[in-house]
C-alpha cells in the first residue's frame, strides 16, 4: 500500500500541505509530554519563552520539504504547488505569531 498519493494535482497538494503540519505538530507534541511526563526533562530547562512550541511548529512545517522532494523526483509541479502555498502561509502565520519572541 502506497501512503503517498501518485498524482499531479493541486488539491491532493493543498491537502497535503494542510494536513501534514497539523499531525506532526500533534505526534510531536505527544511525544515530548509522555517524555516530560516520565520525568526526562526535568533537567532540561526551555531557552526562552515557548521554546517548544516554536521549535515543534517550525519542525513540523518543515515535514512538508519531504513531501516536495517525493513530488520533485517524480516531476509532479502541481502537486508541488499546492504544498509549497499552505508551507507558505504556515511560515508567515508562524512568524506573525512569534514575532515578539523571534525579533525583539
């Protein structure tokens, strides 16, 4: 079974650019509160404030970048696009969201 639709559309672009943000920042987060909840990283302390949050959402917008090269090896341009747009809005939403943190 193949996970990773084989055709040159946009809007299985869009929905992939959509929706593989959303799911990593969730299996992310997951992660990192079973481990703060087994007591790992009481000795980590965050750098700033929302250290996490901001590194997990970056980290997870770019899960999109594997996307692209699949879609790149095979040529697929639309396709691209429609991942490159909502990776597009996602960084700026990102930014304007961060913004206090990230540009004092």
């Amino acid at each position: 079974m193949n996970l990773i639709p084989k055709k040159n559309n946009i809007g299985v672009g869009l929905a992939i650019g959509l929706i593989t943000p959303v799911a990593g920042y969730l299996v992310l987060m997951s992660i990192f509160s079973l481990i703060d909840d087994s007591g790992s990283l009481d000795s980590v302390v965050s750098m700033s404030t929302m250290f996490r949050e901001r590194t997990l959402s970056i980290c997870a917008i770019a899960l999109n970048a594997l996307f692209m090269k699949r879609y790149d090896k095979w040529r697929y341009t639309e396709t691209m696009r429609g991942i490159v747009l909502p990776t597009f809005v996602y960084v700026i939403i990102w930014i304007i969201y961060f913004k206090d943190i990230i540009l004092p």
